[in-house]
C-alpha cells in the first residue's frame, strides 16, 4: 500500500495461535496454545477498512481496531486509520480463543506502528487489561502450557512446555454458548473437599502434559468446578466424550466455557482414531487434529 507521501505504508503482520483455556481442572488458571494460526496484516490507510471477517464485525466496534485505539491512548502514541486483513481459521462458536486473538493483534499494531519494535511483556499486560483476564491471551502470547495469576491488578504467567506426543482434538459443534450464561450456572461456593480434588488434580495435570504422560493425564483430568454444570449447556458433550474416550482419547474437556470441546490422545494413531469417531458422531461439526503451539505470538513488520 503506498501512503498519502508516496512512500510505501509499513504492513505489521501478526500471527496468533488458537487456544485452550481451563485445560479441564485448571479453572481460570491454565491455557495452551494449539497449532491453529489467525493472521493479521495491519498497515496504516486514509481510513479504517476491515477485510477478512463477517460484515457484522467490520465497523467501528471491531475488537481488532478498539483494542488498537485503547493500546495507543495506554502507550501515548497517537492512532491512525488502518487496513485491516484477517486470515484466520479459528471457529467464532467458542472456546479457542478468538477474541483474544483479535485483541493481541490490535495491541501488538499499536505497539509496532506508535513505538516502533513489539514488546512480549507489554502486550501480555496490555492485552490482559483490555481482555480483562490472562486465561487465553496469555498462552496466545507466550505459546506452550501457562499458568496465570492476578494479584493487585499484576498478572504473573508461568511458561511450560507441552510434550511433543500429546494431539489436541478440537470440535467445535455450529452453536455457541455465551459467556454470560457459562458464568451464570456456576456455583457461588464449593466445599472444601472439592477445593482439595481440584488442586491435586491441576498439579497432576501440569505434569502430565509436561511429560506426555497420558496415563496421569486421564487420571487427573476430571474436573468439579465448571464441567459438570457448563455441559448441561452443551447438548452434545455426553455422546462426544463417551466417543472420544472410546475411540482411545485419554482425556475430554471443554475448551475454555465452550461451546467447543477438546479430546487428548497419545500419538497421531490415536489422535485419527479419534477424529474418526468424532466426526462419525457429529459429521457436520467443525473438528482439526492440533499439536500444541509452542512458538505463541510473532510480530513481523515489512
């Protein structure tokens, strides 16, 4: 694109993985990034233009460009219309991250455009801040298994590797469960003993997907915090765990609030035995075999 000056217009290309928030027990703590890339061109324009999306998403109200305008009046650097081009294959049903995607690339372009060089550790706190939590931008950014806290409005995000063995079967069924009513049927207190089977759970869990070990992965990975009253959200969880445990998976979850689901299977023979299954019981349903992204987000200018 050639500027107003005639000189060619920067292009920030920023590609973020898809990912998987709560990672069964690790309620509002844990993400993985998965091997499922949106990518982002955003180059400097006479004014705003947003290619790539539904017509509904390419106003003034896109969270790609609202993340960009709150980013720059947060980092003082003065916001210019831009050209926005989306490629991404992430399912807008839920679950994977989508919105977080969208709302690093915003951050990420005001950094590179108003500051010049992308900066990890600024988008994490800035991204977080507009997302209001660390859960899925924060494994979107660093890539891997993460866990994260906030205390004081300072959020501390811890980086693990996922092991190499381990495939991620997402589905993704063609409704979605909004986030309002995924947060209305939880519970307002858990006992005690609940509180104990989800810690030692979440440990086991970390643990596992650090090593591969599937075995402890399906042990540990059965959760009583969100699961048990988040599926009765979503018609088709029961008949697409049972499927996926028996076709070899060693754990099923939801991914993040849902409406998208995620099977776990050891190796890529398993891993295809279970899509099979998968897409046998729910044929018209979104589903891809993922590895875990260890690479997170990488910011380009050309």
């Amino acid at each position: 694109m050639i500027a107003a000056d005639g000189k060619e217009a920067p292009v920030v290309i920023v590609r973020v993985p898809a990912t998987s928030a709560n990672v069964g027990v690790g309620f509002d703590c844990l993400g993985i990034a998965l091997d499922l890339t949106a990518t982002f061109l955003l180059t400097p324009a006479d004014e705003l233009a947003i290619d790539g999306c539904e017509e509904r998403f390419r106003g003034e109200d896109n969270l790609v460009w609202q993340s960009y305008l709150q980013a720059c009046r947060e980092l003082g650097c003065e916001p210019t219309p831009l050209k926005i081009t989306i490629f991404s294959p992430i399912p807008l049903s839920g679950g994977l991250g989508s919105s977080s995607t969208c709302v690093i690339a915003g951050v990420a372009a005001a950094q590179v455009l108003g500051r010049g060089e992308y900066d990890r550790d600024e988008c994490l706190e800035l991204a977080t801040r507009i997302e209001g939590h660390p859960d899925n931008v924060a494994p979107a950014i660093m890539g891997g298994l993460v866990s994260s806290f906030i205390e004081d409005d300072d959020t501390t995000s811890t980086r693990m590797d996922i092991a190499d063995n381990l495939r991620f079967i997402a589905v993704a069924p063609p409704y979605e469960v909004r986030t309002a009513d995924a947060r209305r049927v939880l519970p307002k207190e858990v006992p005690a003993s609940t509180a104990v089977w989800q810690m030692g759970r979440c440990v086991a869990v970390v643990r596992a997907l650090e090593t591969g070990d599937a075995e402890l992965l399906g042990k540990a990975n059965h959760d009583k915090l969100h699961e048990p009253y988040r599926s009765r959200l979503i018609p088709d969880f029961e008949p697409l765990k049972k499927a996926a445990l028996d076709a070899g998976a060693c754990a099923f979850m939801i991914s993040g609030s849902g409406s998208t689901m995620l099977a776990v299977a050891d190796g890529d023979e398993l891993a295809t035995a279970v899509h099979d299954a998968l897409t046998e019981a729910r044929p018209r349903f979104w589903l891809r075999t993922l590895s875990a992204n260890s690479l997170g987000t990488t910011v380009d200018l050309n």
